[in-house]
C-alpha cells in the first residue's frame, strides 16, 4: 500500500512551489493543517515499551493477528496448500454466486496493497531498524494472513447480492449485520450501524485522497524526475493537468465497468508489476549471489542481537511490525470489499484465498526489497544508517531502494518509474471500487448515485496530480488507520462466526459436498 504520511512511509510528499497552485494548496493546507495534526497525533500516538516507542495502532494490529492465528490454529500455514487450490478454481463451481473468480478477487484487493510502500516503506525499515527488520517483517506478514481470513470470510457472509446480479461488502456490511447477531438487542444493533457507518466515511475518504490523489501525485512526480524534472517536459504545472486529465480517463473507463471490469484488469496488471519488479530484484540478488549467505545472517542475527543504536531487539522488532502492519491492510477492513465480489456459496473459501495476500505482498514483495537493499550494501544506505544513528533524518526510501537497484541496473529508474506508474494505476482502481461501495452504502445505490461517484472520483485524479495538499493526505492516512481500532473490535466479537462457516466448510469437503473440479 502507499502512503503519504511519515508513520508509515517517512513522508514522501510533494507540492506546487509557486504560483496560483501553490497559492490555493496552501490555503487548503492552513485550514486543515489543525485537524489533520490533532487527529494524526491521536491515531499514530507513540506508546512506550521497555525503551521502545511506537504507534500503539501497530500494536493494535499484530496483536489482533497473532491472537487470530491462535484461535485458528495456525491456519496460514495448515491451509496454505487449499488456498493455492482455490485460487486455481479445483474447487470453485462456475454456477456459483458472485462477479468474479477467486484469482480476480485476489488480485484486485493485492492491487490495493501493493504500492510505493513496499519499495519507498522498506527502504526506510531497513536503514532506520537494520536488516533484521526484515526477520520481524516476514512474521508480521506471516501473522497478518489470519487476520485478512477473519475479515474476508466474513466479507462473504454478510454481503449483500443485488437483483442484478452485482455485489456490494465490506465492514460495512458484516459490522452492521453481524454485531446485532452476536449482541441482541438496541445496543447491538446501534452499535453496529454505528461502526458501519464510520467504516464507510473513512474508506469513502481515503479512497478519494489516499488512495486517489496522492497515487497521482507520485506517479507524475516520478515521471516529472525521470524526464529532466522542473526543467524537462512535464516540468510546468500544464504538464501536470493534462496528465491528470489522461489518467482519470483511464482510471474511468475500468471503474465504470465495475468489479467486473476491475477484476479483469487487475488479474493481468498485478502479475505483470510482480514479475517486473521481483525479476529486477533477483537481477541484483543473483549478480551479488556470493554476498547472500552473508545477508541472511545479517538479517537472522540483526533480528535476535542488534547493534544498540538500533534499539535492541524490541526496536528492531517494532520497524518490522510496522512496515509490515502498514503494507499489507491485514485489519484495516479495505480488501473485503474486493474479496466480497467472488463467486463462491462459502464464505470461508474466500477467507482462505484472502490469507495469501499477505503472504504475497509482504513476505515475498517487501522481503525482496529488503534483500535486494541488504545484499546491494551500498555506500548510500550505509551512509543514511549513520545519519539516522546520529540523530538525523530519515532519507527518501526511494532513493535508498533505487541506489540498491542502480549498483547493476544503471537504468533502474526508469523501471522503477514503469513500477510505480502500474502500483499507483492498480491501487486508484481498486480504491475507485472501495470508495464507490462506501458511497452507495451512505448515499444509496442506483445507476445516478453510482454515476455521480465516478465523476467526482476521477476529476479528484486530475486535482491530485496538480495539488498535493499534504495535511489532507496525512488526515487520510489516519482516518484509514483508525477504520482498523473499529473494524477489528467487530473481528473479535464474531469470531464464532467465523468458526462456523471453517468449519461447515470443512465437513463439506470431508463428505464430497464440495468436490474438485477436474477443468481449472
């Protein structure tokens, strides 16, 4: 996932410089620059533990996961192999309700997590935490895959299947169903709906400015940088408009078609920035094949004995948690609205398709970012470690990343650029279709109310690529963080039903009620 703030990515914001632009961001900026820093402080407050400070929202979120994988008994790892299967469709019926296949759906919601931050975010985690992140990394993702199959499942079973065939979910949905069946009664059902209806205003939100404007932003930064910058052909605040102007039609023309659409775009995107972007990675890691063994070492014993001015293990630990907790949204209550749009008659399917996602965006995307930085051990990176022990700021992740990437691809920025444009493409559609259903749920559905929302969505791209209004980004950021305090107190209460839906499953599958399909 990308972000703009500095908790999760360490600031990676631009803005117009002069000028009438210039002029209207900063008014926008001294309006909403109090509310901003006051919420942002609350949702990203830093809590203390045996030296160590942190944003208590990281805590929040690895001990939900890790008490998920508990309760399930280690289902990431128990149904990894099923998960795969399902993915392939072995066990799918085509008959079955919903829009899209299980890879579709796996891919649309990965399209929303992997972005500049697994590039930017773990180039940051390993300068200011070591390389033994990395090792607390890979747990966090490990432990987030039964958090994203609580939250899917449920996705699943408390969607809602419209006449035409189109589906809405999400916790909006599974809040304000579920609560009233776990708690009878006023409070419940208040409950609920009041949890559903602030999960839609801050997905509705975020998808707008986090998961929109800020995604623009970047991409034509980055292509601004790549082609001569403020002096080159998209230097000039025209260049950026007309850009704007290009990929709201592009971004669209695929939310228009619906997840549907999304689905079908986002099931060849995906793959094709992965393999991009891991290929480039294993082109540094297999120049520099003779430094790996000496990497993994760094990286077990950076974890379990790091140097002090670290933080000790607790500090090097933390880094990883929280880059880990903010890539892959494993909480956050996002991805099952993607997950929700399946074809499939049980919920628990798409929860074990759901638990991948992790797998995929952190343990393989952010760790080989990670080795390709660890093993690469350029002058740079060991230059920004010094600065960040010695007190001072933390550099652009970017540059750390893209250092790595030049020492044998001289080139690298301009696939760099080529990944980036994909990730920030992927995550606006996929946030298109996240903020389209919160919009609905909160104004009502229909062909007018849907139309409105897509106009409104694609001309905030074209003003995210002019302005990039940093406070109303860093109050995005928070206001998507803090859907995670509220969605998983829903997780917690219905866990049992989770229970039920693995295990009717299950039984299902023991009996030959659902069998494999030979055709995949």
């Amino acid at each position: 996932m990308t972000y703009s703030t500095s908790p999760p990515d360490g600031g990676l914001v631009l803005a117009a410089e002069s000028g009438a632009l210039a002029d209207i961001e900063n008014a926008i900026n001294s309006v909403f620059n109090p509310i901003s820093e006051g919420f942002s402080d609350i949702v990203f407050g830093k809590i203390t533990v045996f030296g160590v400070t942190f944003p208590w929202i990281v805590a929040w979120l690895v001990i939900a996961a890790a008490l998920f994988t508990v309760v399930f008994g280690f289902i990431q790892f128990r149904a990894f192999k099923l998960a795969i299967d399902l993915v392939r469709g072995k066990y799918t019926d085509p008959k079955e309700p919903g829009e899209i296949n299980h890879f579709q759906a796996l891919a649309s919601a990965l399209s929303g997590t992997v972005g500049l931050g697994n590039i930017a975010g773990v180039g940051v985690a390993v300068t200011i935490g070591g390389a033994g992140a990395t090792f607390w990394m890979i747990v966090c993702g490990l432990l987030g895959m039964a958090t994203k199959f609580v939250e899917c499942t449920l996705g699943v079973k408390y969607r809602e299947i419209a006449a035409d065939g189109t589906v809405s979910g999400g916790p909006m949905h599974y809040l304000r169903k579920g609560i009233p069946e776990r708690i009878p009664g006023a409070f419940g059902s208040v409950l609920g709906k009041v949890l559903a209806v602030l999960a839609a205003v801050m997905i509705l939100f975020f998808a707008i400015a986090g998961g929109n404007m800020f995604q623009a932003n970047q991409t034509f930064a980055q292509l601004r940088d790549v082609t001569g910058g403020d002096t080159g052909w998209l230097g000039s605040d025209g260049a950026a408009l007309v850009f704007g102007v290009l990929l709201a039609v592009i971004i669209g023309a695929v939310i228009i078609g619906g997840i549907k659409s999304i689905g079908a775009v986002t099931s060849r995107l995906v793959p094709a920035m992965a393999v991009i972007y891991v290929t480039a990675c294993l082109i540094v890691i297999g120049v520099n094949i003779d430094a790996v063994p000496a990497a993994v070492g760094d990286i077990i014993s950076g974890a379990f004995t790091p140097e002090a001015g670290f933080g000790g293990m607790i500090g090097v630990l933390i880094v990883g948690f929280q880059r880990a907790a903010f890539s892959n949204e494993a909480g956050l209550g996002s991805a099952p609205i993607a997950h929700s749009a399946v074809r499939t008659k049980h919920p628990a399917t798409e929860g074990l398709v759901a638990l991948l996602e992790p797998f995929i965006d952190t343990v393989i995307v952010c760790t080989m970012t990670a080795l390709t930085i660890v093993i690469a051990k350029t002058q740079f990176w060991v230059d920004a470690q010094q600065q960040v022990l010695a007190g001072g700021e933390t550099p652009d992740g970017v540059t750390v990343t893209s250092e790595s990437f030049a020492t044998v691809l001289p080139w690298f920025p301009y696939v760099l650029t080529l990944a980036v444009a994909m990730f920030a493409i992927s995550t606006i559609i996929t946030w298109g279709y996240y903020g389209q259903r919160a919009w609905l749920f909160l104004f009502g559905s229909g062909k007018t109310s849907e139309r409105i929302y897509n106009v409104v969505f694609c001309l905030f791209t074209v003003v995210g690529s002019v302005l990039t209004l940093g406070s109303v980004l860093n109050f995005a950021d928070a206001v998507l963080f803090a859907l995670a305090l509220f969605n998983i107190i829903g997780l917690y209460i219905m866990i049992p039903v989770v229970k039920r839906e693995l295990a009717s499953y299950r039984e299902k599958l023991r009996t030959g009620e659902v069998r494999k399909f030979e055709k995949v």
